[in-house]
C-alpha cells in the first residue's frame, strides 16, 4: 500500500492547510499518524488515491513522498499484534515504524518495514489478511 508522508511546519494551521488541499481534491484520508520534532512534523496518511494526493499536495509546494507500506488486518483480541511481530522478527524483518486503530472487533495496522517484499510474503504465508 501507498502511504503519504508530509513534511509540515510546526506552526497553528499547518495541518489544516494539508486537510483542505486533500478535501479539495477529493481525497479521504483513511487513516494517519503524526510524528514531530520542534520545528516541523512528518504527517503520514493512507488516503484514498495517493497518487492524486501527490501530486494535489506538491501543487501546493509541500514536500511529500509516497512510502511503502503494509496493511495488515487482524482480529482485536490479545496477542494479535504479538503474532505480527513475531513472523516479521524471526523472518528478520525490522519495523521502521507502525501505526493502527481498531474498532470492535477488527483492527488494522500499517507497518514501514525495511523489506516490504519480503515482510508481505511473510505475512501472507502466515495468513494474515492485507487491507
């Protein structure tokens, strides 16, 4: 899966901006997750068109990538992510960084892996579920 990260100033508005942009181009953000610093953000998104939130996104003269990611839905019960973790670690998978939600009984969690190759294979050998 696409994800977009976006580097944002931190400053009051900056996030706004970023959702107008995405509304404007019709773009729905379906999940996301900020990291900061003292002076500016990595705002990341699974939307729903990456490619258009791109290119709507550098039209607007915000630096933006598009990362891969792994979207894995799982069942929101104890060690779930525990039994993520341990296929990925023991295929020697390192997690760059995660995110997730869940909702009754279902959750999902994006990964940024080093492989993502490799860790989708593992993960789909163990039959885990992508979004």
């Amino acid at each position: 899966m696409k994800q977009i990260s976006i580097f944002v100033e931190n400053k009051p508005g900056r996030l706004n901006e970023v959702t107008k942009i995405l509304e404007n181009c019709d773009i729905n953000i379906l999940a996301l997750t900020v990291a900061d610093s003292n002076e500016y953000g990595i705002l990341r998104l699974l939307v729903s068109n990456a490619e258009s939130a791109l290119d709507c996104l550098k039209n607007e003269n915000f630096s933006v990538k598009l990362v891969d990611v792994i979207a894995v839905n799982v069942s929101n019960i104890k060690g779930s992510l525990h039994r993520i973790l341990s296929v990925l670690s023991d295929g020697g998978i390192s997690v760059e960084y995660m995110y997730g939600y869940a909702e009754g009984e279902i959750a999902a969690l994006i990964f940024k892996t080093n492989d993502p190759i490799l860790a989708s294979k593992l993960l789909e050998e163990n039959n885990f579920k992508f979004l």
